[in-house]
C-alpha cells in the first residue's frame, strides 16, 4: 500500500479492514459486517477490529476513518481528482433537484427503520383487534416496558390504512401542559389557527380521517386528556392511541394494560424458550453485545432467573444483557440480584416495576466507566435527541476529548442507555441519538447532584446559538435547498425551545442571537410559537448589544410584521437598514432590511416617496450572483408594490421571476403561495378562466394533505372566480363547505364580501345588505383595506343590493349586519335562495 508515495505494510488484516471499508465507501460499514468480511467463520473478539482501525488511521491520519457510534465505520478521505470532477457544483445539484409542488410529503414522524418487536405477538394480535373498534384506545404500563416500540409497530402497519395517514407525537420532551395542543398541531405538520391551539387543533383534524399516537402522556395527563377529550368528540373519523403510565380515565376509552415478557414457569428446553418474550430479548440483545453468546442448556437457568429479577421489563432486560461481555451470566445475575435486593426498599408507593426499572438504572449506570457516567449525566440536557457533532459541542471539556465522546456514545449504544436512531448502517444517513425518558429523567437527577448542570447547560444553549446563527447564514447562502435546510433543522427544535428557555433568563444576547434562527426553522405553519419567539425577545434588544446582531434580528423581525403590523415592521426595517450602512460587508443583508421596509411601506399611506427611495436603493445593491433566495425576497417586495399599484399584468411577471428563484432554492413553500398569488392576480386581470384552471389544479394537489390553511385560501379565491363567472351554484358549494374552516383560520376577511355577492347574486339583497356590514366590520377590524377582488365583490353586491332595496332600506340593514356574531353570519350567508333573511 502506497501513503503519499511511500510503500507501508499495514498489516493482512488491517488491509482487508480497510479494502471492506474501500468497497463500501459510499456508506457506514457496521462491525458486524467487517467482523464477517475479515474473520469469515471465526468470532473473535471486537476490540481487534478496533485495533485495525487504530493502525490504520495511524498509517492514513484519523481522520480518514469515521467512527459513527452505534453504526460502524466509513472511509471518507477525499475522492482523487478524476471523480471530483465527475460532482456537479451546488448551484447545478440545486437546479437539478429542483422540487415540484406536486406531491406533499405527509409527515409520520415514525423511525423509518424499527427496532425489532420481540415476544409482543400476541400483544400484537389483540391490539389489533382492539384497533379495528375502539376509536381511544390507552396501552397502560411500566416505564420501560415496552410501549412506545409496541404502538409505533401498530401504526407502522397501519399506515396506508387511513385517507390523511398515520402520526406520531412524542410528548416526552414537553414540560409545560400549555403546549400540549400546539406540540400535537406540530407534530402533526397540521397548518394552526391564531387564536386557542386546542380549537386550532379541533378545526384542523375534524375533517381528516387518519391514525395518531401520543405517546409518554403520562406527565401531563391531564391537560392530554383534556385535549384528547375534545378531538374525540369533535373529530368523528379520527383514531388516537396513547401510551401511559396511567389511564386518561375519559369516557369511551379502552385501557390495555401491558405486562412484563413472558417468562417460562419450569424448566424448558432452550429451543422451546426463545417462545418466551423476555428471553428471546435477553439472547438477541446478548448476541449483539457478545458475538459468542449462544442460548443453551447450561445458561439458560441463569438467563430465565436474570429476566424473573427484572419483571420481564424490556428496557431492563436490554440494559443487563448488553453487560454479558463485561460480566458473564453467572457474575451478571449475581451482582444484579445483590443490587435489586439492596434497593428493594425504595419508595413505598412505587409500584414494583418502577422500582425494578429504577434499580437496574442504578445498576448499569454504576458498572459505567467514570467517563461513561459523566457522557450519561451530560446527554440528560438534550431534548428530542441530538447528533454527534452537536453532542461534542456540549460535552468536550478538559477531561473529555472528541475521541473519547465517540468511543463513550459507542459503549453507551452498545449498553442500550443511548438509542441510536436512523436508518439502517448500509444507509448513508448520519444517525441522531437520544435517551428514553425514563433514563433521561435519572441522567438529569444525577447531573444536578454531581452540581454540573449550570455548566453543561451554558454549553448547550451556546451550541445551540452557533447552530442557530449559522442556521441563518446559511438559510440565505444557496448551498443548500430550503426544504432540506427545514428538514435539517426540525429534530433540533426541542433543543432550540430549551436552549432558548435558559438563555432568556441567564443570556440574553444569546437569546437575541438565537431568535432569527430559530424562529425561521418553525415554518410559517407555526405561526403562534414563532410569533412567541419575536416577542419574547423583543425586550432584550437593546444598545448594549453588538449592532449586528441588533441588525440582523431587527431585520429578520421586520419582515415577519411587515404585513402583520406594518408600523412595526417599518421601525424595525429602518434600524436594521441604518445599522447596516455602517457595516462593511454586510450588502446582502442590508438588501434584506431594504426588502421588508418595501414590504412595510407597502401597507402604509402617504409613504410612496420613502418606499421609493427604499426600492431604489435596494435595487442598486443587488448582485444577480447571489443565491436565488436572496433575491427572492427583494422580487417579493417589489411585486407587493406593483399590485397595490393595480398593475396586475406586472405583478404576474415578477410572481413567475420569482417562482423560477424559489424552484432554484428549492422552496416548495413559497412556490405553492406563489402559485395561489398568480391566480388571484389572474382573477384581477380579468383572466377568469385562467384563475379557475389554476385554482382547480391546486385544490386537487392539495386535497388529502394536512396543508390546511393554503387549501383553505385556494378554496376561498377559487368561490370569488365562480362568482365572477356568475356560478352561484359552485361558489355556494365551496363557501358553504369552507366556512368552519374560515372561522377557525380567522380569515373572514377573504370570504365575507363574496358572501354578500352571493347572496345578490341568487336574489337575496336584505341578506346581501347585512352581509356587506358584517364585511365592513370584519376589514375594520383587520386594520387594512380591502384587497383589489374583495373590493370588486364588495362593490358589486352593494350595487345590486341597492338597487333592489333602496339607499334607506340597504344602510339599516347593512347597520344590523355590522351587529352579526361570526357564529350567526352561515345562517344568514346560507339561507334557501328562496327566503331572504
């Protein structure tokens, strides 16, 4: 073997080490696989694959070898000249991956491989048929028992059984009972409301028929019950399974209590046993541990005994079992049997497992390596999960290098207290890793005990603030597409929340740092928590900051009210702007203070001269070399002008100039709000037809997705083009059909003045007359004027109700109508075309 033109004898096997590592260097290559490769038919023992990788990275460099703990290994130096040739530049794989907004990914949330289900068959079997009749159905049992794994198979095989599709919603993570509904709308990637989650969450799920499992309720069962209560009631086709330490005690649910693995009462023959649940687990997860472990005639005593220790308690069985290499069975079941009785003690009202589970807790943890234990106590402040890169970031100090966090993870996988989630190791996904929340709960007690929690905290949110600020700089780089750069971010919400939680009471300037980053990565879907996360940390930006990051929050901040409260947004966009002059280097970000303070002029009166100037200067700065996303937003800004304006021809220009940038940064959001903004621009156009054929074609896209709210706004435009058309029979239909949903998004203001054009339509003026002073109510409550369509419908109804009733009979009515609850307006709205209310 040649190093850089030197000949190296590695070594036989470290060379079949690494020609397997060659062979399969487009993925993680996993011990097994090597260990088979390299010592076909022999077992041996793993720290020698461990010592050819050692030689190896020796003679190659570490780096040339990865260790992905709890996967394998991967040769990844870089590629010689001829292949990197053969890669296309970011710009060309970004235009190539190009997304369409044909099909919508409806989110699970479930792993996409599972970890095996051992000796829960028939558990299986009589949930299944549980599932077939009970709409709530609670399984009931232990911490560590097994639940979470069991549900996540029930919806794994169920999931082209429903029209809208199976999900997921682990609560684990969840602190507060106040976020319950929201985490379950999120989760769920439901599109929410403005006002109350739980009536959001009722309105979003009450048409769709699909699966959904909370899961670790337990310590919140109250407000989840509460929750679940309501959904069931109000959404007849939905089906929700719960997994708890204790019932929800509500009214038409089914409890499956869960009991420990199956355990054989006498003796049994070896092959005979592996019938029995607890020690099939116990064997497979041993082998895993310890290549040489084989179930026979002279273990199997000692393995039944360890498993009847432990009350058939998967969690626990996998804990001790993954200690066979360390211990042996006999020293195992001794030491085991010798700690669960020193605590056997424990809290009188525990129940018996809690305490088992505990006790093996106390036990693993004990048996850990000084280095292991504090990596254990450490993970305990990460939530929902992490990677192994974040993992470094919060862990390394003086006594832990990054090598030894990697080998710690390892070991902590491979002893069942870390799980390590993803895809398969031939895969080529980077797996993240988590702690159950059982363990996670005991790592955090022992991590405020050893008094390092202060510590490891400060170093998480400042991880946190690094991901987040780079989070966005590279939401405007181009090197990345932006529905990639959403989905990279999602798994590290939870950290984000908690990052935040902390700094906005020990760091502010981190607080303020991680707002824009954070606050993007929620998605527009989650309007109330990125809405929380500006105002949260509004007071804290202040002088004492640095001005860029004064600058960057005021601009990111600034586009976020610019249509919401456009005074804001306008103060907001002008001091990022003044900051930003005064920084070198900083043109794009100067370019996007300039586009939200367009934006915010927009909406503003007698301010044509400073949005003028704003654009103008806008415009100078731009470069067409930067990322199409950058200029996205300038494009969106400019064409906000040009439809306020009423040249809507121009308008539907620049909504195609940008829908060719979004496409190119792979932007499937904004293309599909584009889509719905060129239709309604083709309706102001006069265009009906068009607007019709486009509406028609997103609705269908849309139909049998969880994308609510832009469904919603489709259907709304799509009545207004029927009525244009003078088809009073469809756009009843539709609005008629749409209405609970308009209540729920609070979006009267698209729909109430094609309400009272209906009604003048079908000949009913006295309802069109009330119908147009409950619109004029609905605007002047929104703050703004009508929007060029709703005005033209507006108009249009007047014109007709006024000439059927007169001036004096249309102002009183049109007065009574402003007094109209918005519960009332669908008896009014929805009358037979034969009576006229």
């Amino acid at each position: 073997m040649l190093v850089e033109g030197v000949a190296t004898a590695p070594g036989a096997r470290a060379f079949d080490v690494l020609m397997a590592l060659l062979n399969h260097r487009e993925r993680v290559v996993s011990k097994d696989e090597l260990l088979d490769t390299v010592w076909p038919g022999l077992v041996v023992e793993e720290n020698n694959l461990q010592a050819q990788v050692s030689a190896l990275r020796k003679l190659l460099g570490p780096q040339a070898i990865v260790t992905i703990p709890g996967r394998g290994y991967r040769f990844v130096l870089e590629q010689d000249d001829e292949s990197a040739t053969a890669e296309t530049s970011p710009a060309t794989s970004q235009a190539a991956a190009a997304p369409s907004t044909a099909a919508l990914p409806v989110p699970t949330n479930l792993p996409h491989v599972l970890t095996p289900l051992i000796g829960r068959e028939l558990d299986m079997a009589r949930l299944g048929a549980l599932m077939a009749e009970q709409r709530l159905l609670t399984i009931v049992g232990a911490g560590g028992i097994g639940k979470s794994l069991l549900a996540q198979w029930l919806l794994h095989e169920r999931r082209g059984a429903f029209p809208h599709g199976v999900a997921w919603v682990d609560l684990a993570p969840l602190s507060s009972p106040e976020f319950v509904a929201s985490s379950i709308v999120e989760a769920l990637g439901l599109q929410s409301g403005h006002g109350d989650p739980l009536r959001s969450l009722i309105e979003a799920l009450r048409p769709l028929s699909m699966l959904v499992a909370i899961d670790n309720a337990e310590h919140l069962i109250d407000e989840v019950a509460r929750v679940i209560n309501a959904l069931h009631v109000a959404a007849p086709d939905l089906q929700v399974l719960v997994t708890s330490q204790a019932p929800l005690k509500l009214p038409g649910e089914w409890v499956y209590r869960l009991d420990g693995l199956s355990l054989p009462d006498g003796d049994v023959a070896p092959q005979d046993a592996m019938a029995f649940g607890a020690v099939a687990l116990f064997a497979q997860r041993a082998q895993a541990a310890d290549r040489r472990f084989v179930l026979g005639e002279s273990n199997l005593p000692a393995v039944i005994d360890i498993c009847r220790q432990l009350d058939g308690l998967a969690l626990a069985i996998e804990l001790a079992a993954a200690r066979v290499p360390l211990l042996g069975l006999a020293q195992l079941g001794a030491s085991l049997n010798t700690r669960l009785r020193l605590l056997s003690g424990g809290s009188r009202g525990a129940p018996a497992r809690q305490k088992t589970l505990r006790a093996a807790l106390e036990w693993s943890y004990g048996l850990l390596e000084p280095a292991e234990q504090k990596v254990f106590r450490m993970l305990g402040v990460f939530v929902g999960g992490f990677s192994l890169k974040l993992a470094q970031q919060v862990l390394l100090d003086d006594t832990l290098d990054a090598w030894t966090v990697i080998d710690v993870l390892g070991s902590l996988v491979d002893r069942s207290l870390v799980i390590a989630d993803g895809e398969t190791p031939e895969a080529d996904e980077i797996p993240r890793y988590r702690l159950l929340e059982t363990p996670r709960s005991y790592a955090l007690e022992l991590l405020q005990a050893a008094g390092e929690e202060a510590g490891v905290r400060r170093r998480h949110a400042l991880a946190m603030r690094r991901l987040l600020e780079q989070a966005d700089i590279d939401f405007f780089s181009g090197r990345q597409r932006i529905d990639d750069w959403y989905a990279a971010l999602a798994p590290d919400l939870g950290n984000g929340r908690e990052a935040l939680a902390w700094a906005l009471e020990n760091d502010p300037a981190s607080a303020v740092a991680m707002a824009p980053g954070l606050a993007e990565a929620l998605t527009s879907d989650r309007r109330r928590e990125r809405r929380y996360v500006w105002e949260i940390t509004a007071p804290l930006v202040t002088e004492a900051l640095p001005p860029g990051l004064q600058a960057r929050w005021c601009s990111r901040a600034a586009y976020f009210w610019a249509y919401r409260q456009p005074a804001l947004g306008r103060r907001l966009a002008r001091r990022a702007a003044e900051l930003y002059r005064d920084q070198p280097g900083e043109q794009r970000n100067l370019y996007h203070a300039l586009a939200a303070l367009v934006y915010a002029l927009t909406y503003g009166a007698q301010q044509a001269e400073e949005q003028g100037a704003a654009m103008a200067e806008m415009w100078a700065i731009e470069d067409p070399a930067w990322p199409p996303i950058v200029r996205s937003y300038g494009l969106f800004a400019s064409l906000t002008c040009r439809f306020v304006a009423g040249a809507y021809d121009d308008t539907i220009e620049l909504l195609l100039q940008k829908a060719r940038l979004d496409s190119q940064a792979g932007y499937s959001e904004a293309l599909l709000r584009g889509e719905d903004i060129i239709g309604y621009m083709e309706l102001a156009a006069g265009r009906v037809d068009a607007a019709i054929a486009r509406y028609l074609a997103l609705q269908a896209r849309l139909a049998g997705t969880r994308h609510l709210a832009t469904l919603l706004l489709v259907q709304m435009h799509l009545a207004a083009a029927w009525l244009a058309k003078d088809d009073t029979a469809q756009a009843r239909s539709l609005a008629e059909a749409s209405w609970p949903q308009v209540l729920h998004f609070d979006a009267q203001v698209y729909a109430a003045d094609n309400l009272a054009l209906l009604a003048a339509l079908e000949g009913r003026p006295r309802a069109a007359a009330r119908l147009l002073g409950y619109a004029g109510k609905v605007h002047g409550a929104h703050g703004k004027s009508r929007e060029v369509n709703e005005a033209r419908a507006a108009r249009r109804a007047e014109t007709l109700a006024r000439s059927a009733l007169g001036d004096t009979d249309f102002e009183s009515l049109s007065a009574l109508g402003a007094a109209l609850r918005h519960e009332d307006v669908a008896a009014v709205a929805f009358a037979p075309t034969t009576t006229d209310p």
